[in-house]
C-alpha cells in the first residue's frame, strides 16, 4: 500500500507522520533533525514510501541533499503555500502541522521548490556574507558620524578611506583628547574594510572565469556581484518556460487583487529570491543614473521615469533585466549595443 510521509522540520528535532493513500495516519514519531537519523527509520518503517515532503527553511537545504543522498524520494514545498493550507487549524502545534502537511504530501496539491546545487550556496555564502560586511560597515560610520556631531563636528561626504582619515586629522586639530576615544570604532572600520576589499576580489575573479558571468557582464549595469548573483538565483535557465518567468520570480511584478467587478494591481510582490531582486534593483539603478554610454534601454527607463516617477521606472527597468540575462545565458550570445 503506498504511504507518504512529511518532516516537520525544527533546529533540534523533526516530527514525522506517515498516512496512507486514504488519509489515515499510520505513525508518528519525533527524532533528532539528522538526515542519517531520519532515512534509516524511514527505511525501516515506510517499506511502500512513495514521497516525504518537508517545506522549505534554514535547515531544508541540509537535509534535502543528505535524503537525496540515501535514496530517499524527498521533495521541499513552499512554506508559504503550506502555511496557507495549515492555517484552516484551529489550533497550531508541531503534530498538526505534521498530520496537515503530510495529507498535502498524498493529495499532490503543493508546490515544489527548486533545491539548488551544494556548490551554489558555498557562492551565496560568499555573498551573504559581503551583504553583512557592508550593512556593519555602513552602521559603524553612520555612528562615527553620529557621535562626531555631539562635539560640533561633522566628517561631511568623506567615503574613501583616504579623504576619512584626512577629515578626521583635520578635526582631532581640533579636539586632540577625541583621538583616542574613536581609534576602537575606526580600527573596526578599517578591518571591515579590508575584508571587503578582500571578497570583492574574489568574487570578482571568480564572475571572470565563469563564462556565462562574462556573456552576462556585456549588459550595461551588470557588473561581478549582479552577474554571481543571478547564476547562482536561476542555476538552471531551461527550469523558466520564458523569460518574464524570472522577473515573476525576483518578486520584481504587481500584486493582483481581483474578484468580480473589483481588479486591482499594486507593489510589487517582492516574492521569491530578495538576493535577486536586490541585485537586479541596483544594476537598474546604475544603468538609469551613472551609465554614460547611451543604450535603448536607459532611453526606454528615462521617459519611464518622467513619465511614472524612478522607482517605477528602475523596477520595470530590473524587471527587463531579468528577461534579458535569462536569453543571453540560455541562447549563449553577448550583449549587443544598439
């Protein structure tokens, strides 16, 4: 008789329910969130096992490939489909979770999401990582600044570490005692700094001996971080039917709200991967404002943007983008300037 089974996921244990084909629950069970643990009692227990479903979540990509590597038919939904069809429980717990997603497991009605490679989340990582280093980066100048202006001084538009240091000898001229108290907060920025510097190198000498990085890095806007971005976000670029698809999947097209008589259109979704839709707003932005050699797109975004306002016209610009970097990686061509 084939049976189904769902792992409701958390840090330090997974509930598991098993029901058959017609919805009964067989068994249940809680076992540490290991997948070696967790595939040799469904091996044990689930002889007929056709599917176990999980959603996705910090740990999904962990115990997804460790399943997939013990021959388990796992397969990861969405979670916030799942939380839409668990939400018609009265009361929440971790066993109704379980028994909910596991009669999603045997009906098929979800959506499956697309696990990526081992290889692309250690490039992520990478990633990630920068992100942080930038926002800390970023936090401890704004308080460099902030603390400053309580002695009456300002440190004004000095961004590079060289004019910085240069505006700050000028200032301690001024209040020598304040040298001192700022050298902590100065020498963290300056060793965030030379991380920075750092990954950016890598990272960029990584997108140069990728090829498909290269093709993509031909669009005007799209520089190394844009280009690591979208491959590692996409993986694939046959798994979209079209182009536009991909534009849906950055979260970058209108919500819609139609019943009736009533249609409505609003922000943007910002579903999907934030990374992405990130990295595909600032390419936007560079092309709109700092690109000098003109191309039909930035004409196409300029009279957007007189015509609806910047940020419409940078996200439609990102949304166009999207499209135009999935057929250059799957038609294996270059950007070519009007």
């Amino acid at each position: 008789m084939p049976i189904y089974a769902v792992l409701d996921v958390s840090d330090k244990a997974t509930h598991v329910c098993v029901v058959d084909v017609e919805g009964a629950v067989l068994r249940r069970e809680v076992m540490a969130s290991d997948p070696a643990i967790l595939a040799k009692w469904l091996g044990r227990y689930c002889p007929d096992l056709v599917r176990v479903v999980m959603e996705t979540g910090p740990l999904s990509t962990f115990l997804y490939h460790g399943m997939v590597a013990r021959d388990v038919p796992i397969e990861c939904i969405c979670a916030r489909h799942a939380k839409g069809v668990l939400s018609a429980r009265v009361n929440k717990s971790d066993v109704h979770d379980a028994e909910g997603l596991a009669q999603m497991a045997r009906t098929g009605w979800f959506k499956r999401i697309h696990m990526k490679a081992s290889a692309t989340h250690f490039d992520r990582a990478a990633i990630r990582i920068r992100a942080q280093l930038i926002t800390a980066r970023t936090a401890m100048i704004n308080q460099l600044r902030g603390l400053l202006k309580l002695f009456g001084l300002q440190l004004g538009s000095a961004r590079a570490p060289g004019k910085r240091a240069g505006r700050l000898s000028v200032l301690y001229s001024q209040r020598p005692d304040l040298e001192a108290l700022f050298a902590p907060l100065l020498a963290s920025i300056e060793a965030v700094e030379k991380q920075l510097r750092n990954l950016n190198s890598n990272l960029e000498k990584r997108a140069a001996s990728d090829p498909v990085c290269a093709r993509l890095m031909t669009v005007p806007g799209v520089g190394p971080i844009t280009a690591l971005t979208y491959t590692m976000s996409i993986e694939d670029p046959r798994r979209f039917a079209r182009g536009d698809d991909v534009g849906a999947y950055a979260g970058l097209v209108p919500r819609r709200s139609q019943s009736g008589e009533r249609d409505t259109q609003g922000h943007i979704s910002k579903a999907g991967d934030p990374m992405l839709r990130h990295s595909l707003y600032e390419a936007a932005n560079i092309l709109l404002t700092r690109l000098k050699r003109p191309c039909a797109l930035q004409t196409w975004g300029r009279k957007m943007a007189e015509a609806k306002g910047p940020k419409r016209a940078k996200i439609a610009v990102a949304r166009k983008l999207a499209t135009l970097l999935h057929s250059i990686w799957l038609n294996e061509t270059e950007f070519r300037w009007a």
